[in-house]
C-alpha cells in the first residue's frame, strides 16, 4: 500500500502510546475506519442523527480509553451519550452542557433559543436519573461494541496491522467492562451539579419559602437556694482568676507606646525575581481590560503578590463571549535579559524606540549599583501596554526561542522533560497538571480536537491565544507608588498559530 496515505503516516508517526495512535486513526478521510467507525455508530445508536453527532461520540471513547479513571472525562462522555437520547436527548444535552459550566438553572433558560427554552426547563426539572443512566449504559456499550466492529474490519487491518488493531482492541474492551461503573460515576457527578444548579434558583433567604416555625417556651421553676449559691461561687472563682492575670501583666508608664498586644502578621511579598509580582501585575490588567475573561487554571484564583512560586502555565483564560479562539494561554517575563531578547521580536519601528530607552536609562544609571535605572524611566510610560504581533518567519519564531525556556528546562534551570515553553506540544503536555476549574476541562477537549484535526490538515487552527506579557521595573515602581491600584503591563506579544510548535 502506498505509504503517502493520511492514515499510513499518521500511523508512522505515532510514538506517544495507544491513545495518539488510535486519534490518529480514526482522522483519516474518504474510505478510512474513521467512516467504518462511523457508519457502524450512526447504524446501532438511533438517536445519532448526523455524522457530527457520531463524531463526537467517537472523540468522547477516544479520549476516556487515554484517560479511563478521569471522572471529567466520562461526564463529558455521558452529555453525549444523554444528547444521543431519543425525545429528550438534545435539550437535556443543551442543558447539562451549560450546567456544567456552573451557571444557574435561570442562566441556562436564558442562553438556551427559544424553540428548545420549554424542553430543557420541562426536562431539567423532571430527570428520571436510573432509566437516564440505564439508556446512557446501553448507548455506551452499543457505540464501543461498533467501534471495535470498525478497527476490525479488513480495511484497517490492511492499513494498520494486526498486531495494533489487537492492542487498541484490547483497551476498548478494557473500557467497555469498566464503562457501566464509571458511567455511574459520572452521573453522581451530574446529579451533584444539578442539584447546586437548582439550589441556585431559590431564595437566599429561607424565611421566604418556610413558615418561621414557633415554640413556646417550657415554664421555667425558680432555682432553689442550693443552687442560688453555687451560681454565685462561680462567679467569685471567675473574678478571682481575672485579677491574678491582670496582676501578672507587665505594666507601663503613662508615658509608653508600648503594648502587650502583637499584631497578626500578615503574608510575605514575594521578591520581584521570583516573577509572581510580574505575573499579579499581568492577572490584574487583563481582567481590568477583559472584564470578559475568566482564569481558569490556579482553580480560578488571580495571582496575589503573596503568592507561593510555582511551576507550570502563568494565565489560562477563557473568554466567554467568544466563538472561536475560546481560550488564551499566557506567560509572563519579567527579567532584564527575557526582555532585551523578546524585544527584539516587535516590529523594526517599535524596537528602534525601546533600544533608544535602553541607551538613555544606561546613560543615567542607579548611583548606588550603576544599573540602567529602569525603574524610575519614564519613557517606558508612553511604550506601555502594547499589543503587537509576532511575525512568521524563520527569524521570528528564533528570536522567540531564545527568550522562552528551552526544551526540557523550565525558568530555575530544572529538568522538565517538556518541549520548548509556548509551544503547542509544551502547552499539550503542561496542561495535564494544571489545577482547572471545570470550564477549564473544555480547553482540554478543545486541544483534543485540534490535535484530532491537525493530522488530516496541518493548517488548522489553534483553541487558543498564545500571549508572551513583558512586565519591567517601571510596572513594578508604578503598581508600588499607587499601593497597588495600578496594573501595567510594558508589552503584549502575540504569537501566530505556526510557530513554536515544540
């Protein structure tokens, strides 16, 4: 067979383990298993109406045989499952998509068309949890059972080998034994979310929705003299302990300042090398700029400038009004050098200008260290919060290179063993760890797909943003001298999608 065939190559290329190999077979075009696989969906679950449905179906198994114990993942298998439904299916997918998001049961109503609005709030109300998840089970079980049928099948046998086709059908029937349990899993999961999301409908205040319940109060009988002088010893006990406390405390002068009282300490700012006063700075001017943005790595929290150092992604942003490019992914640098290096990336004008800074604020240095005074230049003010976009050529996309971490090292020079920082294989990879807030998980799904599409065209583009923000010293003297109130950022870089790739 010829070896130019999408889904020969993308067999070859293959070297990350069963779950790349198996998205990369199923990409193919034409006559390939993804059309087998398919097919055999769209023939064995009813509700699938449309190849984009099956599609999703076949991503949704995809990504749970990499990650078979990820709750995450079987709750978004599970939505496309519930949407495969007949009836029901596509205003309870609707639905729990939005719901998932953690809106509110009346945000969801308003975000839905009005043709559905009436289904999903009749529906939503009204879930019959065991026979949703007994029909979940069933779909589930029927949509593996074709997509083994399909990797069984002599075309791919003929393209893949047997040897692979047994492998991959080993972890989908691995899958399919574990799906009823975690399928379980995922509904608990669902139903937890529902019932916040009907928790948010009601009152705040309870005595709204509840008659204030009254109780009369039970006869009280007088103490008796016995108990008269008990009370009474308790209280002598209690102002005898007082005054041999206040006796042992040291006394001052009428005179003194000092007090025997501490003050409660508060948390340490980090030093500006650590970069975390940089990377607050960053968090704050973009949710200043974009009131549209929400973070969702760092389980939502903003960096504060007492903030412990971190490795890993600085800004992940979602931007909720957006239909395309949902997602920004951000990295902040603040050192003299990364600068000087990036710098060199802007256009030929804009770099003239801040060389032209450079030389002034060497010129007029720090008495005390003899350092270009770059905290005090005010030059830097005009050249403040710039977007700019990196071009794309071979040039650009070195000079990048150099002012990001290299391949396998992060910024304190420890191995990592990722890819070059900013790359889409470095941003793949990093966002395994990163702490997310459920929105969050839609940018992993997101880059699954990007992946997914990537082999068929290299061209497609990326979920997200890639934004390297350069944060100097000026922006530091500036957030200091407003005690805070005053987030800059020096540059916004902008990469394009074809560059950096690992």
């Amino acid at each position: 067979m010829s070896a130019a065939t999408p889904a020969t190559r993308a067999i070859r290329q293959a070297n990350n383990g069963i779950g790349t190999w198996l998205m990369d077979l199923v990409s193919g075009a034409g006559s390939s298993p993804s059309h087998i696989i398919v097919t055999g969906i769209l023939g064995v679950v009813p509700g699938v109406g449309q190849a984009m449905d099956a599609r999703d179906l076949v991503i949704g198994i995809i990504v749970v045989v990499k990650s078979p114990a990820s709750v995450s993942a079987w709750v978004n298998l599970a939505i496309n499952l519930i949407g495969c439904i007949p009836a029901l299916g596509d205003a309870l997918k609707v639905g729990f998509k939005l719901m998932k998001q953690g809106k509110s049961f009346g945000r969801v109503l308003e975000a839905v068309s009005p043709k559905l609005r009436g289904n999903v709030e009749r529906y939503m109300r009204n879930i019959n949890w065991a026979t949703l998840a007994a029909q979940s089970k069933s779909l589930f079980l029927r949509s593996v059972d074709a997509f083994i049928d399909g990797i069984d099948s002599w075309v791919v046998k003929v393209v893949a080998g047997r040897r692979e086709v047994a492998q991959v059908i080993a972890e989908l029937q691995a899958v399919r034994r574990r799906g009823p349990q975690m399928i379980d899993q995922a509904f608990a999961e669902l139903r937890s979310m529902h019932r916040r999301m009907m928790g948010d409908q009601l009152p705040r205040n309870t005595a709204a929705v509840t008659p204030p319940v009254r109780r009369t109060a039970a006869p009280q009988r007088a103490p008796t003299l016995q108990q008269q002088r008990a009370a009474a010893q308790r209280v002598q006990r209690r102002l005898a302990a007082k005054r041999a406390a206040d006796e042992k405390l040291p006394r001052t002068s009428p005179n003194s300042t000092s007090t025997s009282t501490k003050k409660k300490a508060e948390p340490k700012k980090q030093k500006w090398s650590t970069g975390i006063p940089a990377e607050h700075i960053t968090d704050y001017c973009v949710r200043r700029k974009h009131r549209n943005y929400k973070k969702i790595n760092n389980n939502g929290r903003l960096t504060e400038e007492t903030s412990p150092p971190h490795n890993g992604m600085d800004h992940l942003w979602q931007n909720v009004t957006a239909t395309e490019k949902k997602f920004v992914v951000g990295e902040t640098k603040s050192s003299i050098f990364d600068s000087f290096t990036l710098i060199a990336a802007l256009p030929a004008d804009l770099a003239a200008q801040f060389n032209a800074l450079r030389a002034d604020e060497a010129a007029n240095p720090v008495p005390s260290s003899g350092k270009p005074n770059i905290f005090d230049s005010t030059g830097r003010d005009e050249l403040a919060n710039r977007n700019v976009g990196v071009g794309t050529s071979p040039e650009a996309e070195e000079i990048v290179r150099k002012g990001v971490n290299k391949p396998g090292i992060d910024k304190h020079g420890t191995p990592t063993g990722l890819a070059t920082q900013m790359s889409h294989d470095w941003i793949q990879s990093r966002l395994e760890k990163e702490e997310l807030i459920e929105d969050g998980e839609a940018l992993r799904e997101a880059i699954t797909l990007y992946r997914f599409s990537q082999v068929a065209n290299p061209n497609a583009p990326a979920p997200y943003h890639r934004w390297i923000c350069l944060v100097t010293g000026r922006q530091l003297r500036i957030h200091q001298q407003s005690k805070g109130a005053t987030h800059n950022i020096q540059i916004t870089l902008t990469l394009p999608d074809n560059i950096l790739h690992s």
